[in-house]
C-alpha cells in the first residue's frame, strides 16, 4: 500500500511526466534519443514520463535543454489543457521580429472579425406576444440573415413541446434546454435574428451570455396586445382557468421589466403596425451592422 501524497506520487510529477512526453513527441524521438541527448539514463526518463520518477532540477534542466524548451515548460499544466496553443508557440520559436509582427496583426485582424460577426447576432427579447417570431421573421428575411426561433430549437433538443418539458421535468430541466439551444445559436457563424423564449432574462446564465454575444432588443407592447396577440394566433391558454389573465400578464411584465430594461435597445411595437414596424427595426439594425 503506497501513500498517494507522497511525492512520488505526486500531481506535479505526472504533469511533468505528460509534458516531456509531449515534448519528445513534437521532436519525433524515441525515448532513447532523448535519454542519449540529454545524457540520462533511458529508465531514469522512463520513471520520469510515466510520473513515478523523482526528478532532480538538474535533470529537469538537461532534459529541458535537450528538448530545446524552458524548464517551466515542463512544470505547466497549462499544455495539458491547451495542447493547441503549444503548438503554435513551437511554430513561432525561430521567427524574426518582422514575422511576429504579422503573426500578431493577422491574430488581432482575425479576432477582431470574430467579434464584429458576433455583434451581427440580434437577439429580441420580450414577453409573449411582443411579436419577436413575426417581426424577426420578416427582419431575417428583409436582411438576409439566418432566423432563429428559440422555443422551437428547445422542443427539437428536448422532443417534447416546452409545456410538456415543464410538466414532465421540471422548470429546471426546461433552463438547461434552453441554455443548450442558444449555445448552439450562438457557435453558429451566421449572421442570425434570433427570437428568445419570454423568460429568457430569468435565467441569469442564459441572459449573460446573450448580453455578451448579442445586440439585444426589447420588443415592448402595451398588455393589452400582449394579450389580445397571443389569443389572435389561436392559443387560449393565457384565459385558460384565470378570469384575470390581463392582471397576470401585467404582474408578469411588471416582475421582468427591470431585466427587459437592461437590452441594448428597445422598440415599441404597440406603436406602429407590422409593416411599419419592420420597416422601421430593418432600418435601424442596417445601420447597427453597417450593412446599409
């Protein structure tokens, strides 16, 4: 029986070990030749990859050499993770300043524009009813963007319509479906309207990383269309055993209005009608996106 704190069963140790093996791996030796290079003995390098061999920093420091990296190569976690990111480091040991400078420019140009196609997601938020389906709709095809109604893509993951995710596994469970759906919408590379759930900005996590990715809008409406839209397109339930449906919605709106508010933008689409509504939003986003 072997105690697993003591230091040749150390986590550093096995760190070290996984980063001279990726080490020698990059350079295409054998165990042998790096033993040979870096004057240590092959079973001595044995212990030391597979994390059981107690390395002195002067070996490290032989190896290290041998291996043409820094000693503190060998003591990150940090390749562990990111295997990528050493790869490209290797890539760029020999270049000239001048090189590193374009290496650099490209690197900032090709974020930059990584960022810039994010701020081309729109994402409409608001209470059902606000008219971010029909209005998003139209916008994406106006634009020529990518639409996306969330609600649906939660239904697909799940295989169930979001009232039977609610009733069957829990409020809880219907967040996770919905911070998945829009995950997904926001690692696509496509320029994309995007149509919330009503309750989206409930969900903390889910409404951070859509105030993060995307230009949000907060479709507002009186309650009254709120209500009276909702019911327009067949579904009852807002006046399904509750004679104070209106009174509910406004309480609803009331409770979510602070998190409403903090959109980048808002739009009253009780002001206009439809046509003028896209009209209007399909103007404004041209500009937000400079596609005009």
């Amino acid at each position: 029986m072997f105690d697993s704190t003591s230091p040749t069963h150390s986590p550093l140790l096995k760190v070290i070990g996984h980063q001279v093996r990726w080490w020698r791996h990059q350079r295409k030796w054998t165990r042998k030749e790096l033993a040979l290079a870096a004057h240590v003995s092959e079973r001595h390098l044995a212990s030391l990859e597979s994390g059981t061999g107690n390395a002195s920093i002067m070996i490290l420091l032989q190896v290290s050499q041998a291996l043409d990296c820094e000693i503190t190569d060998l003591l990150s976690s940090f390749n562990l993770k990111q295997p990528q990111l050493q790869a490209i480091q290797q890539l760029l040991v020999d270049k000239t300043d001048t090189e590193l400078k374009l290496v650099h420019t490209y690197l900032t140009q090709l974020l930059s524009a990584k960022a810039k196609l994010n701020q081309r997601k729109i994402a409409l938020v608001g209470l059902r009813g606000a008219g971010k389906t029909t209005i998003g709709q139209r916008i994406a095809n106006e634009l020529q963007l990518h639409f996306v109604e969330l609600s649906r893509d939660i239904e697909k993951l799940a295989g169930c319509k979001t009232h039977e995710i609610h009733s069957l596994y829990g409020p809880l469970a219907y967040q996770r479906y919905q911070l998945r759906a829009l995950e997904n919408a926001l690692a696509s590379e496509l320029p994309a309207i995007i149509a919330t759930t009503g309750g989206i900005v409930m969900d903390l996590q889910a409404w951070e990383k859509l105030q993060a990715q995307c230009l949000t809008i907060w479709l507002q409406a009186k309650p009254e269309d709120h209500l009276n839209r909702v019911m327009a397109q067949g579904d009852m339930r807002p006046m399904a055993g509750s004679s104070q449906a209106l009174e509910d919605l406004k309480h609803i709106l009331d409770e979510r209005t602070p998190m409403y508010s903090q959109a980048h933008q808002s739009f009253d689409t009780s002001a206009f009608n439809l046509k003028e509504a896209v009209k209007r939003l399909s103007l404004d986003l041209k500009y937000a996106m400079k596609l005009a």
